[in-house]
C-alpha cells in the first residue's frame, strides 16, 4: 500500500530514478563486461566515470558540442582503460592494484581536465546531449533525459552484442575463460585483455559524461563507489533474471539497474535510511549477493548431514 | 619439421631449489612421425613439450618448425604450428561458451581475429557437426550446449578435434589421457590414433602409460632426469614388450625403475 502511495505522490522522484538507472546501466554493462565477460574485477572504472564527467563538463562550459564532449568521454574512458589493462598486462601488475593505480591518478587528472574541482553546468542554460529533443520537440527536460538516455542505451546494448558475437568478441569471451587454451588458439591474451578494459571503460566514461549532463555539474567525488553500484545492478539482474543469453543479460542489467535506482529512491524518500548511509547499504548488499552460492552450499551440506543422522 | 637442439632449461635458477629440468635435449622429427614419450614423474616430460609449445622457455637451445627458428617465439605466435591437447580436460576448452563456439575459436587459429566478421558462419556449423559427427558421441546435436556440462572424455575428445580441425605442423598430446577413467582413456587413444592416421599428422604424445606407449605410434622415446635416454623407431619399436624397457631404461640410466605408477599401469 504504502509503495503503491509512493508511485502516485511521487511521479517525479520516479522519472528521476528510471533517468538513473538506464544512465548507470551504461556503467553496469560496463562492469559487467570485466567482471563477468573477462572475470577480473577492475577498479579503473571509478576513475573512468570521473573522467568521463569532468572531459564533457570542461568541454560543455567551453561551448563545445555536446555530442563531441560526449565522444572525448568515451575515449579519456578508454584511455583509462588502457592505462590499466597496460601496467597488468605488461608489468604483471595485480589486476585490482593496476586499476587502483589508474583510480587514483584519474583524481588528479581530472582536476587537471576541469581545472578546478567541480564544474556547474546549470542544466536550464547550457546545451547537453539532451536540449537538441526539447528544442525540436517543445519537450519537457525530464522526458528528453528519458528519451535519449533509454536511446544511448539501446545502442550500447546493441554494439556491445555484437562485438561480442564477432571473431574478436568471441575470443575476447575465450579469454575469461580459459587463457591457456585461448593463447593456445593462437590468441594474443594481452590484446583481448586491453581491448576489454578500453570498452568496458569507454563506457563507463560514456556514463559519466551523460551523468554530469543529466545532474548538471561534474565534481570529483564522483567516481567512488562506482564499482559497487555497478555490481548491485549486476546482482539484482543476476538473481531476477536468470537468464544465459548474452542479449537478455544485457537487458536484463538494464532492468537491474533501474529497479536498484527505484529501491533507494523509495528508501530515501521514505526516511527509510539517511543518504549517507547508501554506501554502506548497497556494499552490504553485494558482498551477501557474492557469498550467497558459498551459504546455500553449506545449508545444503547441513540438510545432507541432518538427514543422514535420521536415517541412521 | 620440428627439430630440438640441445635445449635446456633451469628453473628458480641461483636459488637453493634450482632445478635443471631439461639437460640437452635433442630431436628431430620426421613427416608423420608418431612419437610416444615416456618416463617417470619429474623425467621433464610435460616441460619439454610446454617448451616446444611455448609455454615456458628454454635457458639455452634451440627449436625450429620447418626451419623457421619458434625458441623465442610467444606462445600464440607458434600456435599456428601445433595443435595441443592437455591432460586437465578443462585446459583445453572454454567451459562457460558453446560447443560450436569453441569449434569456431580453434577453426581460426594462427588467423587474424577480425572485429566485423560473424564468429561462426552457418557454413562452418554444418561443417563442424560433420566432424562431431565422426567423434561418435552424439556431440553433433548440441552445438549449442556449454561445454561445461560435457565429461572429462566428452572434453578430451572435443579438445581432440579442435587441435585437429585446422591440420598442425605437429600435434602436442600431454597425458590427455591420464585424467580419464580407464574406459574412457581407451575411446579417447582410438580416437586420436584415427585422426592421427586421418590427416597422418606428426603428433608428440607424452604418458605415463608403458603400454600405451608401445602399442601406439611407430617410435618411443623415454625421459629420465631430463635427457632422453632411449629413442626406438621402426620395425624394432613394434617387437619391444614392457619387460624389454624397463631392462633399456636400467642400462641406460643405470637405476632400477622405481616408479609404481609406471610398473602397474
């Protein structure tokens, strides 16, 4: 009842929270091709959504076209990505500290990019990827946040699907799984693993640019945390939607990441929990979804032995 | 065709643990050589393959396929020259993608990966269930099945095929067998020797198994200590019996075969 209260009083926090979830499934799918595709968690995407922010906030205040700010967030992303798929692959740096490394000196290059720490776009005045559909349409701000980010995603969706169904994507699908066997295909593992981190950053950095647009500012808090909102989306997909598909686990992340922005929408709106206390929230929830296979073996290890003892 | 020489490597070298695994090493292969290699756990069996794969490299020597010099060539450089089954049958598979997509990844070995080409034509799939078909196990109907849910010999036979589906130069079998159940172990030997007869390939294949070593291939080779002490070809390869290696391998290496595991099977 009180949900259903919730949605009719509240239009507007939920338009908010869909704008969010299908800009931050951008950020998911993202994750979700390091995580899941090449199975090596990169921390370089909390550093790649800032970039992503601060290249099109500093391009945007300067007049630059919106569409080009957008694309220089792309490839300050892949940049990113390629500075840690480098020190790991040809430096055998750990994975994780590799994204580490890129993490933090994004904070500094950042600040380098926009100047300062934090840049204002007042959404009203300055164009974005958005105003081109409220000047041509007469539309609402809301609904042209909605139009074109549910586009953005619909193309993401689309080109990740089939680069991951070509000769390259295949291989690169390969490599998370079995590097021995790919290097034995005549494979070149760096590559593949390079070339994932670069597209799984472009599109964080993409998610970033479209997020400063959206909010209307890029200040340098805003990567962290990055990681584990990305993963919460890929876990609630992953357990409501257990699907094997490539195409319906794209989708279905986009799905997850909308519900998740509803839930903490409801939950803040209601006095549920102060904001400050989302991080702690949403890791809580990962780090339960990321134990939950190892729990149910030990409660069905536990049922086994029960029913053992009562037969006996 | 392949040719060893005088190949070396040492391990953890300058340390306390140094190991010299390989001690000069030398070979040389013949089109449609079927070549066994036996010897006891730690002969330097499996490095000498992995260091004509490329997975490890030698500390002095050199290899070269058809005269082109692969000592320091990356591990997926030379792969157009080997085809290469591994004995943990997860090795040589990707378990989490299909059985056609597997077939698809091997059927482009040594070619370049492009970014705008399909990973599998309708064509190529028609051809690879004609080749599941020839394995005899049913695989031909479920090219769309992970290959993670197929067995340990499902795999091997698989692994088999895709190390065959483009011809290699040479093919590399480390102990594909050794992992299986001794049913199995056997379907998968018929296996290999029929494509081996097939595409008469020139194949390398290590075992800890005497038997199998004798009744496959036209030549053997035993390992001890990282040397090959023993290398019978021919006419006198196919009249030698089991009683007859291990009296080779004590002349030759001046110890008695201790091994349990290669007296029993």
């Amino acid at each position: 009842m009180a949900v259903l209260q919730f949605i009719s009083s509240n239009s507007a926090i939920i338009q908010g929270a869909v704008s969010l979830g299908l800009i931050f499934s951008i950020m998911s799918i993202g994750v979700f091709i390091t995580f899941r595709v090449l199975q090596m968690p990169d921390l370089t995407v909390e550093g790649s959504l800032l970039l992503g922010a601060a290249m099109t906030a500093r391009l945007i205040s300067q007049d630059v076209n919106p569409f080009a700010a957008t694309l220089a967030a792309i490839l300050v992303g892949c940049a990113a990505g390629f500075a840690s798929g480098f020190l790991h692959t040809m430096f055998k740096i750990p994975s994780i500290l590799a994204g580490i490394l890129t993490m933090v000196s994004s904070y500094s290059i950042a600040i380098r990019i926009m100047g300062t720490s934090n840049i204002p776009l007042l959404p009203r005045r300055v164009v974005s990827i958005f105003t081109f559909l409220q000047e041509l349409e007469g539309m609402e701000r809301a609904y042209a946040v909605l139009i074109v980010s549910f586009a953005v995603v619909l193309i993401v969706c689309c080109l990740v699907y089939c680069f991951m169904g070509t000769e390259f994507g295949s291989a690169l699908r390969a490599t998370g799984n079995n590097q021995q066997m790919v290097r034995a295909q005549g494979i070149n593992t760096n590559i593949m693993i390079i070339a994932c981190l670069m597209l799984s950053n472009g599109l964080v950095g993409l998610a970033g640019s479209i997020l400063a647009q959206y909010q209307g500012f890029a200040s340098v808090d805003m990567g962290a945390g990055t990681i584990v909102y990305g993963l919460a989306a890929l876990i609630i997909a992953e357990v409501l939607f257990p699907v094997r598909r490539f195409w319906t686990r794209l989708i279905s992340i986009v799905i997850g990441s909308i519900i998740y922005r509803l839930v903490i929408a409801y939950a803040l709106s209601v006095d549920f929990m102060p904001s400050t206390d989302l991080r702690l929230v949403t890791a809580t929830l990962v780090a339960f979804a990321l134990v939950l296979p190892l729990i149910r073996e030990k409660i069905v290890k536990m049922f086994k032995k029960l029913y053992k003892r009562g037969a006996a | 065709m392949l040719k060893v020489e005088d190949v070396h490597i040492t391990f953890e070298a300058g340390t306390p643990i140094e190991k010299h695994a390989l001690q000069g090493v030398s070979l040389s292969l013949e089109q449609g050589d079927y070549v066994t290699i036996i010897g006891g756990n730690g002969a330097g069996k499996s490095t000498f393959l992995n260091t004509t794969a490329g997975t490890l490299f030698p500390t002095m020597g050199k290899i070269t396929v058809d005269g082109v010099d692969v000592t320091y060539m990356p591990e997926y450089k030379r792969a157009r020259y080997f085809g290469r089954v591994f004995q943990n049958p997860r090795a040589g598979t990707a378990t989490d993608m299909f059985i056609e997509e597997n077939l698809a990844l091997a059927y482009r070995r040594g070619k370049r990966r492009s970014m705008f080409r399909w990973h599998i034509s309708s064509k190529e799939r028609s051809f690879f269930r004609e080749r599941l078909a020839t394995l005899g196990l049913g695989l031909e109907n479920r090219l769309t099945d992970k290959v993670g849910l197929l067995s340990g010999g499902q795999r091997q036979a698989l692994s088999l095929l895709m190390a065959t589906l483009i011809e290699p130069r040479v093919l590399l079998l480390d102990e594909h067998t050794a992992a299986l159940d001794p049913k199995t172990a056997i379907i998968v030997l018929e296996l290999t020797n029929k494509l081996v007869q097939e595409h008469n390939l020139t194949t390398l294949m290590v075992t800890h198994n005497m038997r199998d070593a004798l009744t496959h291939g036209n030549r053997i080779m035993m390992m001890h200590k990282g040397r090959i002490i023993l290398d019978v070809k021919g006419e006198e390869k196919a009249n030698l019996t089991v009683a007859d290696l291990m009296k080779m391998f004590e002349t030759a290496s001046g110890e008695e075969m201790l091994s349990d595991r290669m007296l029993l099977t």
